[in-house]
C-alpha cells in the first residue's frame, strides 16, 4: 500500500489503516465509508486489516 486519501467497507466489515510498515505506527479504524481518512493518514497509509 502506498497511501490512500478515502476508504469504503461494507457488510459488516471495517478496516484499519496504518502509518508504518506491518502495522505499527499510529492507526486509526474506519467503521463506514469515508471520503477522506484525515490528516494524520492521508495518502500515508502504508498498512491495512480488514476487520
């Protein structure tokens, strides 16, 4: 992953997003789509779970 600026789940689902390599670093969880993950996390991503 190198980044994302929005996120969309579904079914149930919810995702968590990391700053850092294999989950470490600040995150922050997303339990509805949105159309902007913030600025902590705007294109910074660098991890996901899909939860």
């Amino acid at each position: 992953m190198t980044g994302a600026s929005g996120c969309r789940s579904g079914n149930g689902c919810w995702l968590e997003l990391w700053d850092a390599p294999n989950t470490s670093g600040f995150h922050q969880e997303y339990r509805q789509s949105t159309s902007y993950v913030g600025d902590a996390l705007n294109d910074r991503a660098s991890s996901i779970a899909l939860l």
